[in-house]
C-alpha cells in the first residue's frame, strides 16, 4: 500500500509540473494565455458605410475575413497586432443591423452585440437662413446621427472650396454639431455650405451672409479639464487616476470625461500639473497597461517635463501617431508611475477676441465657481459631470463676485446673456438659479422631465443681474448665484456674455 501512495504522489507531481510549464510556456509565448479567437468590443456601435471601426478581442493575427451583418465580407482591413483590427464599415449594410464575425482559415468569432446602421438627418441650424455668419463664430447643427458627418465644406476669402475636418469641429454630438467658422478666411458674401457624411451624403446648408471677423487679437485661455479636490493622493502604480470617457465609462475611473472633451483630448495638446518630489517618474498608460505613451516612462530630466521650480511640474500631452490613441476609448487612460501628485488636467487654448471686447466669447463656470461646504467657502472643485442637489452641499454650486478669472461682476453682462447647460440625455430633473440668501428664486428654472434633451438655454433676468452686482448679497458679500437641483447628470456649463 505505500508504494502505491508513493508511486500516486510521484505521478502527480510529474502531472502538476507538466502543467507549470505548458502554463508558462503560454505565457512565454505570448504574453497571457491564450484565449483562442474572439470578439470583445467593437467600436463605434452604430456606423454608416465608410466609417471607421475598432475591434478588440483575440486572436486576430490570422483573421482572413470580416463578415458584417447581411452577409458582406471584407477583406480589406488592418491588423494592427493579435488583439485589435481597423476596418471601414461597408456599404450595404442592412437597416436592422446585426452581429460582426471574423472568420480565420479553421475557426470563426462573433460578437456578442449587434452593430445597428445609422443615417444622418439636418432638421436646422442656429441662423437662419439670409442671416449674418461672422469669421470665427460657432455654427451649430442639428439633427439626428450627427457623430457621422466628417467635414463642412465653405468657401475661403478668394472663393475656393475649403474644408472643415471633423477633428476641428468645436463640439460633435448625435443630435448637435458645432463647427466655428475661419475667422479671416472666409468668403464676403452670400453661398451655400455643403456638409460631407462618411457614407457620401452631401446636404446643403441654408444661404448665410458670410463676412470675416473684426480685427482684434488672440489671448492664451486656461480651461481646467479635471481638478484634483483632495481626495486622491499621490501617484503609485495602482489604478486611482483612471479617466474614461462617457462612451465607455465603467465605474473604475475616478472621472468621467464629457465625450466632446475627451475628443478634443485625443485630437490636440492637452496638459498635466503634478506636484513633485525631487525625482518623478511619470507613465501614461492605459488601463489594460498594454500601451504607454511614447512607449517610456518619462523621469526627472526628460525634456518633456517643464520643472517649475516650486515643487511643481507640467508636461505637454499630445497623442497624434502614438499607438496609444487606437485602443484609448476601450482602455482608457491611466496616470501612474512615482513620486508625484496629479493637481489637473487642462487645456491651453489660444482664443480670437475682437478689439473692443474684454475676453472668449464663452465661459465654463469653472472660471467663477466654488462649492458651498457646511457655511464656508472652500477652493474651487467643480468636478464634472455635476449633479445638483438640493440636499446635498457638493450638488450646491455658489458663483462667486470678485473670485475667478475673471471675476464675474466685470463680464458687462445683460438681459441678451445666457447661460447653457450640457447635460446628459436620459436624465431627468432641473437646475435653480437662486439668490444668495438662498431663499427666494433668483432666475429660472432649468427643466428637462422628458430626458430628452442635450443642451438646455437659461435667460440671464433682471433679477440675476442684481446678485452679480452685489445690489442682492448674502452675509460674505460676495456670492452672485446659487445653483442647485436634483435629477440631471450636467457636463458642462457656460456663460455667454
């Protein structure tokens, strides 16, 4: 009897070893274990012929096809590496959609979720037609399927053709599209744009009066994209500082990007500020950690990082041709690394102001605002997307006089100002503009109870502009507004003077 328990033991610790090694022979090979082929994501969901997709899964490095819903197999497409494929959706795509498969020589995977066809409908514009377009004023479309118009074909100042690429395109959204019109170069007098769909739609705009814009002169603009409130501490290589974008957001992150700045983010320069012990090591990534930008870490010495000798540093992030940028709206982006605090993320914009004007055209409320905490004042930490509450302090948003930049008071702001709020769709719920006593209604209210809508108009009254100037304040004095709520997801508010 022993020598079979000894003959049993020798024989299973031969099995386990074989298994140790086939698993890290696997490993070796290819970095995981191998999962066979399959489809994880795809992206973006609804397409139209000639769009451009991702897909993410594995196993791809022998796909030989890709058959898309009604039975149309391409051929033609890019294997980037075994877990991701660009292809542009074909034409004849059927208008109930369907599942994508990808076939290999042996094997075939499909994907779990259908993809759905769009179309894309104008229904109007914010001038109409004959009116007075001015050079670098915001044009806004509207519609239905807007995600799949990629240019806007004007004509320059010597009547050319010109066009405006979607990467350029201000704001870009499923039911509103904004584009700012060439502030020079653009041609003086009446014509038809022509806007352009990836599936070769061309739709014609209305008649406008095009003119170019006043003289004037550019200024440098600091727009905060996300603002460390304290609760994050320093950097380690964990996954605290995750950004998403509302596309793909999963919970894990600690923000979630508004999807018209997370494109910006992708398409230019945006900016880092860290604060820094003596030595830090700074890796953007993704939060799969298979891609990092620049395909380094970058340390203290790197040309990249700008010491600002207070123990700060900012660094200059642009994704155009780095691998990161194909799988970031799947993975997400991720900041880690050592010795560093992340303080903000921001943008540094270069905006037109005509002569005679004090300053851009509009203002997020980042400039101006600060939360309400239990009676105090505290720095400000607007975080979006914002939910108001009117229970909650964080929900319970004060716009301050003679705080920000600029201070809000100095705007010149009149009855024909307004505020805009972005907002998520499916949210439903308001926003009230309140005294500073807050007590009696101040302004109007914000209401979407349908969900339906994306962007909603607030009126700046009479009554308004009597808590801006101060001829209505609370016991510090220096409160304009109050803003609070309940029920909406808002990812942005501006002020158009």
């Amino acid at each position: 009897m022993k020598h079979i328990i000894n003959y049993l033991s020798a024989l299973l610790a031969v099995v386990l070893i074989g298994i140790t090694f086939a698993a890290c022979s696997d490993d070796d090979d290819n970095g995981s274990a191998n999962v066979g082929l399959g489809i994880k994501v795809f992206f973006p969901t609804k397409v139209v012929a000639n769009q451009p997709m991702t897909i993410n899964g594995s196993g791809f490095n022998d796909v030989t096809e890709i058959e898309f819903p009604g039975g149309l197999k391409v051929t033609n497409f890019e294997i980037v590496n075994d877990d991701m494929i660009k292809v542009n959706a074909p034409n004849g795509i059927p208008a109930e959609g369907g599942k994508i498969i990808v076939h290999t020589a042996t094997d075939q995977a499909e994907s779990r979720l259908p993809l759905t066809l769009g179309h894309t409908n104008v229904t109007g514009y914010s001038k109409q037609p004959g009116e007075t377009a001015t050079g670098n004023e915001l044009i806004t479309v509207f519609g239905t399927d807007l995600e799949f118009i990629n240019g806007v074909e004007l004509l320059d100042a010597e009547g050319n053709p010109m066009l405006i690429d979607h990467k350029d395109f201000y704001r870009k959204g499923t039911s509103n599209l904004v584009f700012r019109l060439p502030k020079t170069n653009i041609y003086t007098g009446t014509f038809k744009g022509i806007i352009h769909t990836y599936d070769g739609q061309k739709i014609e705009m209305p008649e406008f009066a095009y003119e170019p814009a006043a003289t004037g002169h550019w200024e440098t603009v600091k727009t905060i994209i996300w603002k460390n409130n304290g609760s994050l501490g320093a950097i380690n290589w964990g996954g605290e500082y995750r950004f998403a974008p509302e596309s793909n957001s999963t919970g894990e992150e600690c923000y979630t990007v508004p999807q018209d700045v997370w494109d910006k983010m992708k398409s230019g320069t945006f900016y880092l500020h860290a604060q820094g012990s003596d030595w830090v090591q700074m890796r953007i990534t993704t939060g799969w950690w298979t891609t990092t930008w620049t395909g380094a870490d970058i340390s203290t010495g790197n040309e990249r990082i700008i010491d600002n000798g207070d123990g700060t540093y900012d660094i200059a992030i642009n994704f155009d041709g780095d691998p990161i940028l194909d799988v970031l709206d799947q993975q997400h982006l991720l900041l880690t690394g050592g010795g560093y605090t992340p303080l903000e993320l921001y943008f540094m914009e270069e905006v037109w102001v005509e002569e005679g004007q004090g300053g851009p055209s509009e203002y997020d409320i980042k400039a101006f605002t600060v939360y309400q905490n239990e009676g105090s004042n505290t720095e400000p930490t607007l975080q979006y997307p914002y939910k108001p509450s009117w229970s909650d302090d964080a929900g319970k948003i004060r716009i301050m006089r003679g705080m920000g930049d600029p201070a809000i008071e100095t705007l010149k702001l009149s009855t024909s100002s307004k505020f805009i709020v972005y907002k998520e769709v499916g949210t439903t719920g308001q926003i009230q503009w309140n005294n500073p006593n807050w007590g009696s209604f101040a302004g109007v209210s914000c209401n979407d109870w349908a969900g339906d809508a994306e962007t909603i108009e607030v009126p700046v009254t009479e009554d308004m502009l009597k808590c801006i100037s101060g001829e209505i304040s609370d016991g510090w004095s220096n409160t304009a507004i109050i803003l609070q709520g309940d029920g909406l997801t808002v990812t942005k508010i501006v002020l158009v003077p």
